[in-house]
C-alpha cells in the first residue's frame, strides 16, 4: 500500500541552496540517498491520490508563505533522523500539522518539526564528526512558500515520487489569515490556485 507524506517546501534562495547542497555533499561522502530540502508536516495517509490533491489545495488556500528558524542540529539512531535541523516552535507550523492530521484522520501523535540533512546509518561518534564540519552557520531562517505531497510505495527513498506541488499564496494577494482551527472545516481553494503535479526531483 502507497503511504502519502505532505511536506513543506521552502522558496528557492540562497537560504534552500546552501541546506540541498550538503543534504547532496553528505549523501555521497555518507553513501547515503539524495533527497530535496523539507519539513514533514504528516505522513501515513493512504488516500487517494487526487483526493488528497485536493484536500491539500483546500488545506492551504488561505495559507501565506511564512518563516521558519532553525537554531540547533540533531541526531538520532533512526534512519531518516540520522542528522537534522531542529526547527523552532511556529503557530503557522504547528496548525498546519494539526489540520492534516484532521483531514487525513491521523492519530495525535508527538511530532519533533526538522529539516533532514542525512538519511544513514551510521553510528553516533561519526555523526558528531559529521557535526563538526557540516557547513551550515545557525541560526538559520528559511521561507517555505508551498507544500508538496509525496507517495511512498514502500520500496526505500529511491521509489519516492511527488504527486503534486502546491503553492501557498502570496501575501501580496491574499490577506492574513491561518489554516482552519479545530472543529472548522477546510477552506475552499482559492480560484487562481496552480497545483503542478511531477516526478520525484
């Protein structure tokens, strides 16, 4: 069964540059895989595709882009938590996850927001020399301007594939305003929104 991840995508930029340059450098010196700069919102849907395009769409039609600062770096013994980026707290963040959890009928569950450098293996003391040259000055703040959703057939990161790409809109054309608050339902899509659908990148 295909599980679905909805991330979040941060703009194109010096910022998004500098991170997908050592998610690439650590993935060859590591031999581990490559992957595009993101931060997972939810995962393990198992909806339709389109019927979750278009849960997503409505999920963020009145969504702006917005900011998220990284200010430490962590590691873990999982996979996909080998090396990260510890994301501080965000309300725009943490409502935005609340609300997939509801369309998507997720259970709660603890959530630790991160931007992955490095999907590995590889033991503690070779992660903390990793740390000691990993090339990312912090603080770090990045802008994320739309959210992607992934299908995970199950056959590793290489067998990832993007089914849809979703822009926030722009805080010039739209007025400020948050993802539905408990209890509310979904917005309806804004009728200039662009969804793009495509391969893995």
């Amino acid at each position: 069964m295909t599980a679905l991840m909805i991330w979040l995508a941060p703009a194109a930029g010096p910022g998004r540059d500098e991170v997908a340059a050592v998610i690439d450098r650590l993935a060859a010196e590591q031999g581990g895989p490559r992957f595009a700069p993101h931060v997972t919102v939810a995962a393990g849907s198992e909806a339709g595709e389109h019927e979750a395009t278009r849960a997503l769409t409505s999920l963020v039609a009145d969504l702006p882009p917005f900011d998220v600062s990284f200010s430490g770096f962590g590691y873990e013994q999982e996979y996909f938590r080998a090396l990260y980026l510890r994301a501080e707290p965000s309300a725009q963040l943490g409502a935005l996850r609340e609300a997939a959890l509801r369309a998507w009928a997720l259970p709660q569950a603890p959530y630790l927001p991160h931007l992955s450098l490095l999907y590995s293996g590889v033991g503690t003391e070779r992660k903390r020399a990793i740390l000691g040259d990993v090339g990312i000055t912090l603080p770090l703040t990045l802008l994320f301007d739309a959210v992607e959703l992934w299908a995970d057939p199950g056959q590793g990161v290489s067998g990832w594939r993007r089914v849809a790409r979703v822009p926030l809109p722009s805080r010039l054309s739209q007025p400020p305003a948050t993802v539905p608050g408990p209890g509310k339902g979904m917005a309806r899509p804004a009728a200039s929104r662009q969804v793009s659908s495509s391969g893995a990148t």
